[in-house]
C-alpha cells in the first residue's frame, strides 16, 4: 500500500489547468488547433493539384491524426484517472484511489502501436 498525503484543491488547481491546455471538446485548446490543422492538411491536399503530392497529405494526415487523437483521449484518460483517485483518497477509500492511480499511469507507448 502506497503512503498517500494528497494537497486536494492543488490538484484540483492542476486538473483543470491542464484540461484547459489539452481542451474539453469545445474547440479552443490543443483539440481544436489539431482539428483545424487536420482541415489545412485536407485543404492542402486538395489544392494541391498533384495526384502524389495530394495521395501523400491524406496518408500524412491519417498517420498523424491518429496519433494526435489517442494523444488527446490518453490525457482526458489520464485527468479522469487522477481525479478519481484523488476523489478515493477524498472519501477514506485507499484502495479505490490506488486502483485509480494504477489504471490512470498505465499507458501503452503509441509509438509502438500499429499504424
């Protein structure tokens, strides 16, 4: 069993600090600018009158933007995750908080994930 001696509010502070960075699905953090820049990347392709140069934007863009999209659900993954534990820890329950903790900081390395 871990030592736990958890400054709640800081966390709390935190939390929201980085969801604010990462975004809530409205569009104006980094969710967003990867949708915008996945739209240039399409518009780009587009414009681009070149059969290879368009085939090599749309096979960039799906690479990329897959990566990008499990980029931004493994830190939504990861906020809920500690907030959960701290929220365990909150009602006296160390063990939930633990298995929390456990399941927030396991994450497979995406760049060993198939593409």
């Amino acid at each position: 069993m871990s030592a736990w001696d958890i400054d709640a509010p800081s966390v709390g502070t935190v939390l929201n600090e980085v969801l604010g960075k990462v975004g809530d699905g409205s569009g104006d953090a980094l969710d967003g600018a990867l949708t915008t820049t996945g739209d240039e990347i399409m518009n780009a392709a587009t414009a681009a009158c070149s059969g290879p140069v368009e085939g090599e934007l749309y096979h960039f863009l799906e690479h990329v933007g897959a990566l990008a999209e499990e980029m931004v659900e493994r830190a939504g993954s990861a906020l809920e995750g500690c907030a959960l534990a701290v929220d365990a820890y909150l009602v006296g329950d160390l063990e939930m908080a633990e298995e929390a903790q456990a399941n927030a900081t396991y994450a497979e390395n995406p760049m060993n994930a198939p593409h």
